[in-house]
C-alpha cells in the first residue's frame, strides 16, 4: 500500500518523533508506515487522517484488487 505520510509530515514540520508522539506510538512505527512494511489498524488510521486534516483515503492507496481465479 502507497501513502504520502511521509509527504505530509514534512509539509507540517514534524519529525518522525513528533509525528510518534501526537500519535501515541514509536518512531520505529512512523518509519515502518511511511515506508510501506506496516499497514495501520483503522483506529490508527483515522488518528494519522485527523492530524493531518483529511480522509483516510487521501493518505494511503491500496494495491488494485484482483478477484482471485478458483
């Protein structure tokens, strides 16, 4: 899944630390999601898209899905 955390958290002059901070997790959680290994629970989604003044849809787009083939 792409996001523009990253993006975002510049653009308000936030560290990855401050970011953790008003968040209520670890810095190692902010690189993780800014880099794309860890997906947010939909509690920490909503936190990160109400910092930032959007919907959560305008943070993070999701891989096209593919019906699978039986």
């Amino acid at each position: 899944m792409e996001n523009t955390v990253a993006q975002r958290r510049v653009q308000h002059g936030w560290s990855q630390w401050t970011l953790a901070d008003r968040l209520g997790v670890s810095r190692q959680s902010v690189i993780s999601i800014e880099r794309g290994r860890y997906s947010p629970s939909l509690p920490l989604a909503f936190k990160l898209a109400q910092l930032f003044e959007c919907r959560i849809e305008d943070l993070f787009t999701p891989e096209p899905w593919q019906p699978q083939r039986r």
